[in-house]
C-alpha cells in the first residue's frame, strides 16, 4: 500500500515542477516586457534633444518623418519661441499640407491652435508661454492618413541677472570695509594715555577712612589760629590848656608845674 502511494507521488513531482517552471518563466517575460514598453518611447511622441542653443525635434515612421527646431533651449514666461518644422513622406511626392500646432501646459484646461502653411523654411510659428511648467506642444497633419503627434518642452524661470550679484557682492564689500574701519578705529583710541591731570594749589584734605573706627571716632585736630593782636595803647587825652598855663606854651607841650615857693619859718 505504502510502495504504491510512494510511486503515485512520484509520478506527481515532474508535473508540478513544470507547472512551477512555467509560471516563473511567464512572470520574468511578462516583467521583461513592461519594462521595454516604458523604456520605449510612444509611436506618436516626438523625441526632444537639446543641442547647443536650440531644441532639436525627431519623428519617423515607415511612412512618414518629422523633423523641427524650437528655440531658444531654455524657453523662459514671456519671451517668444520659435517652432519650425519640416515634413516629409518616405514614400510619395513631398508633402505640400497644413500643418495644426497646438500648445497646452500640463494639468491647465485650453490650448492655443494654429494652423501653419508652407513658406521657405517650412512650417513655422512663434508663441508666447505666459508662466513657468511643463509644455506639450501637438502636431497634427495628414498624408496617407492622419498623423498625432505630441512632444514636451520645460519653460523655466529666468535666473537673477549678473549686475544683480555684482550690485549685491558690491554692498557686502562696502560694509565689511566700514565694519572694518571702525574697529581700527576704535582700537587706536583705546591705546592713547589719558591726559594728565594738572596739579591742584591747594593742599588736598586727607579724610580718614572710613573703615578705620578710631580714625573715625577722634576729632580732627583743629586748625591752629593766629594769637589775638595785643590792643594798641591808646593816646593820651589831650586835655585843655589850664589858665595857669603860660600863654606860650604848644598846645601839644606837656604842662609845666608853677614853682612853689619855699616854707617861711616862723
């Protein structure tokens, strides 16, 4: 019973093993080819090669191919561009049609057509981008049946002009020279000695300090004062001449005593 189920399962292995083969070799041809698809461009897109100062512009098909310039390389808001085209058949005579160019930015509704005939360099337009994104630009056109073709194109904005950073670069200069300056400035007069002070004529009175408590708590001796003058002896009072006094006598004389006449014996 045991060998017969042993040799059953045995016989399963090969088929799952396959089956399992099988699967894995789906899947990686599966991944193999979405990943060409997406490395591929689309058949109706217009492949788009920067060279130089322009935009140069390709398309081919077994019928028909397309060439075209769009200038400038670096299309900025407001500034025109100039698309020129040319079409031609691989197989007929040369395409002599119209030509509807159609621009649009991306994820904003509405476009501006127009419909291009022939002149001497081909199919060429001029259009103004009013703001910054990405562009698609739509080319239609019939020959042995009508052709949709689409390209992408990057308006930038315009980068600060170079008299801007020089004016910028210049105003940095000028005030790190100020900063500069001053602080020379400001060190050369901090090295200069202060002027001297000039001397005082009078004596400078020492006060004891104040954290000397006896210092503070004695009296300052007191100035010594000039003796008191002696008062000067007053003049003598002139008194008036007596009537004794002999008329030739100066006021100013001293009196003279009258002789006295000696005592009489008795």
């Amino acid at each position: 019973m045991k060998g017969d189920r042993a040799a059953h399962l045995r016989g399963q292995r090969p088929s799952r093993q396959r089956r399992r083969a099988s699967f894995l070799g789906w899947v990686v041809a599966t991944c193999l080819l979405a990943l060409h698809a997406a490395a591929a461009p689309a058949p109706d897109q217009i492949q788009v090669e920067r060279k130089g100062e322009l935009l140069s512009l390709s398309w081919r098909d077994a019928e028909d191919q397309l060439t075209g310039l769009l200038t400038p390389a670096l299309p900025r808001p407001g500034e025109p561009l100039r698309l020129t085209l040319s079409v031609g058949n691989l197989q007929g005579p040369p395409f002599q049609g119209a030509v509807t160019v159609a621009f649009s930015r991306e994820g904003v509704p509405g476009q501006v057509t127009r419909t291009l005939t022939r002149d001497a360099v081909g199919w060429s337009t001029e259009f103004v981008p009013d703001a910054a994104g990405i562009w698609d630009v739509d080319v239609r056109f019939l020959t042995t049946r009508p052709k949709a073709l689409h390209a992408r194109f990057t308006v930038s904005e315009p980068p600060v002009p170079t008299f801007v950073w020089r004016t910028l670069l210049a105003i940095a200069a000028a005030g790190l020279l100020v900063r500069v300056l001053r602080a020379v400035t400001r060190r050369e007069g901090n090295a200069e000695p202060p002027p001297a002070e000039p001397a005082s004529s009078a004596p400078a009175t020492s006060e004891p300090p104040a954290s000397d408590p006896v210092a503070a708590e004695s009296p300052a001796p007191a100035a010594s004062e000039p003796p008191a003058a002696e008062p000067a002896p007053s003049a003598p009072a002139t008194s008036e001449p007596s009537a004794s006094a002999p008329m030739g006598a100066s006021p100013g004389a001293p009196a003279v005593a009258p002789p006295v006449d000696p005592p009489v014996d008795r």
